[in-house]
C-alpha cells in the first residue's frame, strides 16, 4: 500500500478529542502536519495549551488508528510553536460545537 498525506488525513477523522468528544483531532485543528517517508509516518501535533493532559491520550489514539489501519512505523511529535489558537479550529469544528 502506498501512503499518501491524504489516507493519513482520512484515517485522522477518526479520532476524537477525549474532552470535546463531538471534535475529532483535525476539527480541532491540533494536527499540524503529516510527513511520510516511506513506510514511515510523522504526525505533528500542537496542544490546545502548554501542558494539555489530553495530548498524551490524543498521540496515543492517533497510533492506535494509523496502527489498526495497517501502518506500524508511526512517530507522534509534539510542536509548541507556533501556539494553538483558536482560530484553527475548523468550519466544521465549529458548526459541531454550535
């Protein structure tokens, strides 16, 4: 199977924020980036805050997704900068908040 950045993208709308669980991980605008090198996967992701618990659980079940769908070499990597905003939350995210 070829990985693209777009069956990454896909396979990420199924993961949920464990506090706002209406929002998934994209909605919410946390997932930064996906880089793909080979076989190899990267997902880069900023927290809402500066220490958020639920970052660990968020990179967890971002593995456990991209793992369940067949792709084993997965590096979670945790950026700060630039600082999450609310403003990347999606137009989705936001019509399912309302």
């Amino acid at each position: 199977m070829t990985i693209t950045k777009e069956i990454i993208y896909n396979y990420l709308q199924n993961v949920f924020d464990p506090e706002v669980p209406v929002l998934t991980v994209l909605d919410l605008g946390v997932v930064r980036d996906v880089s793909i090198l080979g076989q190899n996967v990267e997902v880069i992701i900023t927290p809402t805050y500066s220490g958020c618990p639920a970052m660990d659980v968020i990179a967890t079940n971002i593995k456990f997704e991209l793992i369940s769908r067949g792709i084993t070499h997965v590096t979670i990597s945790t950026i700060l900068s630039p600082a999450w905003t609310t403003d990347w939350i999606t137009e989705a995210g936001r019509q399912k908040l309302k």
